[in-house]
C-alpha cells in the first residue's frame, strides 16, 4: 500500500501541474484578441499621416486638406504676408511667427477654432470664423476674440522641397 500511496501523490501532483499548465495557456489565448484589439485600427494607421504636394499652390493661394479628421490649411505666403506675419502686431495669444512655421513661405494650421470647434473662411489677411467672430492672422494667431488661442499647428516636416508630411515624424 505504501507505493500506492508514493503513485498518487506523484499522480495527484503530475494532474495539478498540467491542470495549471493548460489553464494558463488558456488565460494567455483569451488575452491575446482583448490586448490586440487595443491597437489603433488600420484606417486610422492610414491617416496617421499625410503627404502633401505643394508645387501647385501659388504664392498668396491655400490649399485644405483632411488630415485625422480635421481641416488643415496650407498657406503658401507671399513676402508680403510674411513680413507682416513677422511683425505681430494685435494678437491675443502671443507667440512668435518663426516659431509657428519651419519655412517662412508656408504656413500649416489646423483649421478649427480654438473658441467651439468651427471651421473658419479665409478672407483677406486671415481667417474669420463666423460662428462666434473670431479672426487670426496670416500667421494662425488670434487677433480678436472669443477664440482663446492660436490655430494649432500640427506635426509636420518637408521631405522635399515641394512635398510636406503632416503627421508624426
């Protein structure tokens, strides 16, 4: 009787073992699909980013593109704009021109009002956005209010002379 004892304690903890064995693999398998479906899917991998051609945006003339969503806006600035972009004068929310764009000649915004979301219309030196009157400046900064800041400027770099990518970099 003694090794029939010795026979089910090994039998007992052999069972144990592979009962724990087969139950953690099964907690894995189950994890798995929940721990994937975390992951962004793969239309919004797909506009992640954006790659914009702009050799067919004159001096003085903008271009919107959909970018996650949102409108974004492309000014390819003439001197004129520039220099008077540079200079800041009036605006509410200060923030540097040079700070706001990498090349002085394009300017990229995201198209949204920083007061309720409203898309605002380019008119004259700017944008105004007509749901509540705010107006910013060829630069994207606030010159009259409700809006609270600046347009946002998103992640953006040149990968050409004439190709810019929005999006993480």
């Amino acid at each position: 009787m003694g090794n029939e004892a010795i026979n089910d304690g090994n039998r007992r903890n052999f069972l144990i073992q592979l009962t724990s064995v087969v139950g953690g693999v099964g907690v894995a398998a189950t994890c798995v699909p929940f721990v994937a479906s975390m992951n962004p899917s793969s239309d919004v991998l797909a506009k992640a980013e954006t790659e914009v051609d702009l050799a067919h945006i004159p001096p003085g003339g903008m271009h919107t593109i959909a970018w996650q969503g949102k409108p974004v806006f492309i000014l390819h600035r003439t001197p004129e704009q520039i220099k008077e972009s540079e200079a800041s004068n009036g605006v509410l929310d200060p923030e540097a021109d040079q700070k706001r764009v990498q090349k002085p000649e394009w300017l990229v915004v995201i198209g949204v009002c920083t007061h309720m979301g409203c898309v605002p219309n380019k008119e004259g030196p700017g944008w105004t956005c007509h749901c509540h009157g705010s107006q910013y400046d060829d630069s994207g900064r606030v010159t009259q209010g409700p809006a609270p800041k600046n347009l946002e400027v998103p992640p953006y770099r040149f990968v050409s002379e004439n190709k810019l990518v929005i999006g993480q970099a």
